[in-house]
C-alpha cells in the first residue's frame, strides 16, 4: 500500500488543461492517429475498454481522450461496452485470478481482426503489484498483445500516440 501512495505522489496530477503550445500537438497526433485508423479500418475503430485489476489511473487517462480537450470521437474513435462490436481490445491493469476468465471470455467474444494493446506499466509487466497469490502479472500471460504504452498511468497524448503507432503497423496473424 505504502508503494502504491508514493508512486500517486511521484506522478501527480496527470490530466490537467493543456499549455498553450499542446493543444497544436495534440492536434497533430489526432491527425496521424485518424490517417492511420482511415488506412486500417476505413471508416473509424471502435475501442472495448477492459480494467483486469487496475487502480484506475489508467482508466482516468483512458476517459481523458474523451473529454473535450483530446476529443478522440473526432478522429475516428468510439469506445463501447460490448466486445461483439469492438475492433480493438484496451486492457489495464495486472491480470487478476479473478479477472482471468472474464478477460479470456471478453477476447473470445470480440470478432477478428482482434487488436489487443496492454495500458499501463501493470498491464505490461505486472508493474507494482508484480506476480502475486491474486495477480497474474502481465496481460501477455493471458492473452496475445500486439501493442504496449507503457506509463504509469500514461498520458492521454501517449494513448493517442501508441493507437498510432500500432494501427500504422501492417496486419499479422495471431498464433493463438
């Protein structure tokens, strides 16, 4: 618990209004991320949001892109409560025994192409909570990820830039 409260104190406030210079950058990434969706998915990418055992923090940052501020909607992103209608698989947190067979059933359900990106240092490795009697680690333990952003938490511009970079990736097929 005690390294839980010094990392809040370490990383602080994440989502605050932006500084004057931001908003053109934010602007910038939104373009490519739309480019990259456009070339991807032709229209838009509509996004599943799983916490497999997370703080939350991830969570605030994932909401963040859909505030006004980053309006990730406009770039071609719509987030849904169903994974029978998602394209792409948003996970944070470390997997916890608990969550495990929620998590499986949720991949099972979302229709291929099926992306999977690992929110968060606990998504990608476990983070603070590590491998533990309740914790799993990593996402990779369950599932097959295609994309990483790491961060703990990451920013909504470091969310916006890892769709990018995954997106603008050409397709593989998965081994599970």
């Amino acid at each position: 618990m005690i390294r839980i409260l010094r990392q809040i104190f370490r990383t602080g406030i994440v989502t605050e209004p932006l500084p004057e210079g931001a908003a053109a950058e934010v602007e910038t990434v939104g373009l490519k991320l739309e480019e990259a969706v456009r070339e991807r998915f032709r229209r838009s990418i509509t996004i599943r949001q799983v916490d497999a055992g997370s703080c939350n923090g991830c969570e605030l940052e994932i909401h963040a892109i859909n505030n006004p501020i980053y309006n990730c909607e406009k770039y071609g992103i719509h987030f849904t409560a169903s994974p029978r209608f998602a394209d792409l698989l948003l996970v944070t947190g470390p997997v916890t025994r608990n969550m495990e067979i929620a998590l499986r059933r949720t991949y099972v359900s979302t229709p291929p192409p099926k992306l999977v990106v690992a929110v968060g240092d606990c998504a990608c490795n476990g983070g603070i909570f590590g491998e533990t009697y309740a914790s799993l680690g990593g996402i990779d333990k369950v599932l097959p990820v295609d994309a990483r952003i790491p961060g703990c938490p990451p920013t909504p511009l470091q969310l916006m830039e890892g769709l990018t970079r995954l997106l603008g990736r050409p397709e593989r097929r998965k081994s599970r």
